[in-house]
C-alpha cells in the first residue's frame, strides 16, 4: 500500500480525479467514522470512495486490505467514469486561490478584478461546487452594492450635484462591466448627460 501512495501513475490520477480525506484530520475524519459505522466493520486500511453529495460509492469500499498500486489505480479510474470528470486536488486549490484573490479585491473595492475573477468561478463547468457557489454568492453581493450606488448617483441627482452623479455612473459602467448593474448605470449617466441643467454643469467642470 505505501508504493500506492508513491507511485507516481496513482499521484497524478488522485491529482486528476479526486480530493483525498484523511482519517485522521480535516473532514475526512468525520466521514471515515460515518461510513465505517454504516459498513459494519473497522480494518485498517480502510478506502471510501464518496460522490460529490456525500454518499459512497459502494462498490468501490475496501476494509482491511491493502491496495497495491494498480488495486487503487483502478479504483479511482471506476469512480471517475462512474462520475464523469469531475475536479483534482490541483484544480480545487487552483480555484480556491482565485476565490481567496477575488475576496481580496472586493474588501479593497477593486470591483473590475473581483467581479472578473468571481465570474471566471462562477462559470466554471462544475456547477455543483462549494467554490462555485460562494463565487455565484459573492458576485450577488456586489450587484447589491452597486444598487447602492446607483441609488446613491440618484440621490446626488436630485441634489443638482451633477459631477458627483457623473462620477458615480461612469465607476459603475467602468468597474461593474459584466453585471447587469453596469447597463443601468451607462443608462443613467446618457441620461443625465441629456438633462440640459447637467449637461450645462458638467460642460463646465471640463
């Protein structure tokens, strides 16, 4: 069994095809407890092979017997096909950095580089993804702040502050390209630029 977890065909195939959980740490322990309960019986090595849902794919379970290399090569091909392509180790911790750099770029206000990377998860072809969802989430919250500051652009409008109004449409058009909010905002700001009392303003900031 240790030589199946040196082999380098079985390294690229997990890398490949799926994300260990460990026994004895991280969420993998919980699970290994869960699903050495509902097998009825405990033997080390034990392998369970679980879908994207949580639930095991049966077949593919191993109590108590080593895997050599070409055992748990064969395993894990059976649950890709089983599944269909689905998502590796280095895919995950791919996309989990983008998530992290899109957060990033959001607390700092960079809209364009959030809403950018955001959207790149969010259309990831694995729809069925936590890191999806959060990024599907997360760009749901930037259209709410950018509703904000559309309301906030009307509120300079009704203030006559035509070059603050300005401002804040021509950011939304520019940094929340993409999102539905940033049609609105080039709307209002073509607008605003009609109104001959703004237009006559901002004729003369320039």
């Amino acid at each position: 069994m240790k030589g199946a977890f040196t082999n380098a065909a079985v390294l690229k195939l997990i890398d490949e095809t799926a994300i260990p959980l460990h026994s004895d740490k991280g969420p993998g322990k919980e699970a290994f407890s869960t699903y050495v309960k509902m097998s009825g019986s405990f033997g080390i090595p034990a392998f369970f092979f679980l879908k994207p849902d949580g639930s095991e794919i049966v077949e593919l379970r191993s109590v108590g017997t080593p895997l050599s290399e070409t055992d748990l090569a064969g395993k894990l091909q059976s649950a890709a096909k089983a599944l269909g392509k689905g998502l590796g180790k280095k895919e995950i911790e791919k996309m989990g950095k983008l998530l992290t750099s899109a957060k990033d770029a959001m607390e700092k206000e960079k809209y364009g580089k959030a809403i950018k990377e955001f959207g790149e998860l969010a259309r990831h072809k694995v729809t069925e993804n936590s890191i999806v969802k959060a990024a599907r989430e997360e760009l749901e919250k930037i259209e709410e702040i950018g509703k904000g500051k559309i309301a906030e652009a009307q509120g300079k409008e009704s203030e006559k502050a035509w070059n603050e109004a300005e401002k804040i449409y021509a950011m939304l058009s520019r940094e929340f390209a993409g999102l539905a909010i940033a049609k609105e905002a080039k709307t209002a700001l073509e607008v605003l630029k009609k109104n001959p009392e703004a237009a006559e303003a901002l004729k003369g900031k320039k």
